[in-house]
C-alpha cells in the first residue's frame, strides 16, 4: 500500500488531538474517524481502524483514572456485559447498513443532552445516591446496551452520552468521565474484536494512531482530574455543541 507521509504525519496530529479531547469528556471519534475517511479508507475499514486506536486510547484513558480511584468496577461492572454484547452487534451490523442512518439520531440526542446540562446548572458536581427500582434499572442496562450498539455501528459521540447516562444515576462529572472511560474500551474492544473477525482493520494507521493516543489520553486524562467537576462541566458543554454543529453541517451540506 502506497503511503503519503504527509497525510499520515496530520492523522497522527489530529490523533493526538482526538485522544487528548476524549480523554476529557468524550468526542474524539468527531475528529479521528473524518480524518481517516478524509485519507480515502472506505467508512467500514475507518470505523474498524478508528476503534483499533481507539481502544488503545480509552485504555489509556481508563487506567490513568482507575490509578485516581474514579473508575468502581463494584458499581458498574454488571453493566459491561450489555455494552460489549451491544457493541459486538452494533459492529457486525456496520457491513450490512451504512452508518450515515444513525446520524439525525445523533444529532437530536446531542441536542438534548447539551440542552439539559446547560439547563441543570448544580448538575453533576457533587455525587449522589439514588436508588434505582427494577423497571429503572432495566431502562438504564437498556440505554448502555443502545449507546454500545451505536458505538459499535458508528461511534462519534460515544463518550458524551456514556457520561450523560452515569451523570442521570448520580454520578459527579469526575466519576463520570472515569466511569465512561471502561464503558468505552469494552464497547471499542468487542467492536474491533468483530472488525478483526471480518477483516476490516488497517493495521498501519491504527497502530500509528493507538501509539500517538497513548500521549494524548495521558495529558487529557491527568488534565480532566486536575481540573474538577466544574471545568469538566464547561468542557463537556463545549465538546458537545461542537459535536452537534460539525454534525449538522455534515447532515445538512450533504
């Protein structure tokens, strides 16, 4: 394969990039996944390769938070199994529909989830316990299995919404990032586990991309702890009125 060194110099900029972002509030496949489509890598080989790095990153990611003590396996652990089933589906069914179907989905979920953070002020900045009935519970295991499926079949915005969910059950803005962080590496690892299992991976990009992430989600993640609850509300503010306009204008220029 025929290699522009130049092009692959910029994705690994704009990896960095990514990574450091995601590490924060979620968001980086907004700006990893066009940058490997933009390199002319088929959407299905760009989803696949974008979930290898991926991976890498929000591993990353989850282990600099899990050394804070923000990621409790004990709290979240019975919902890694819906996530990675979902995302495991979510990721087969990207060879047999286009992806672009899911994208008005998105960009009202986005609409709503920003809406509302704006709208609860206090939102997320100190933890609280709620106690979570049957029929909630399920409701809850069932939007965490949907957002796999989604992450699986697409992916931008992943991180965001794992955070909204953790933030509805009484999490703190710092909680939920570490929290979302092991959603999402279960979520990218069963994806690219189905990719590898269909053939879809670039393995130079990803590889080059995971490596430059590794940096970014470091710096991203020691940034978010440093910074607390309140800057992370603001961030994950931005990041998503960021993700709802570079979305709209993809949906709408097309």
């Amino acid at each position: 394969m025929d290699i522009d060194f130049l092009s692959l110099a910029l994705l690994l900029l704009v990896s960095f990039i990514a990574s450091f972002l995601n590490a924060i509030v979620g968001g980086g496949g907004l700006i990893s996944l066009p940058a490997l489509l933009a390199i002319g890598l088929p959407p299905s080989t760009a989803i696949a390769t974008n979930k290898l790095a991926n991976t890498i990153s929000n591993g990353t990611s989850m282990l600099t938070f899990l050394r804070a003590g923000k990621v409790d396996f004990k709290k979240i652990g019975k919902i890694l199994p819906f996530i990675f089933l979902g995302s495991l589906l979510g990721a087969y069914t990207v060879h047999l529909v286009s992806p672009a179907i899911l994208k008005p989905l998105m960009l009202v979920m986005l609409v709503l989830v920003t809406a509302y953070t704006i709208w609860k002020k206090d939102w997320g900045q100190q933890p609280q316990q709620r106690v979570l009935h049957t029929a909630k519970k399920i409701a809850y295991m069932g939007a965490f299995a949907a957002i796999g499926f989604y992450d699986g079949f697409f992916g931008p915005g992943t991180g965001s919404f794992f955070i909204f969910l953790l933030l509805m059950m009484g999490h703190d803005f710092l909680q939920a990032a570490g929290n979302a962080k092991a959603f999402n590496f279960t979520s990218n690892l069963a994806a690219l586990m189905m990719f590898l299992y269909l053939g879809e991976v670039n393995f130079l990009y990803g590889f080059s991309m995971g490596f430059v992430m590794i940096f970014g989600a470091i710096l991203g993640s020691k940034f978010a702890l440093k910074g607390g609850t309140k800057m992370m509300r603001v961030i994950f503010i931005m990041m998503t009125c960021i993700l709802i306009v570079k979305n709209a204008w993809d949906y709408f220029s097309h």
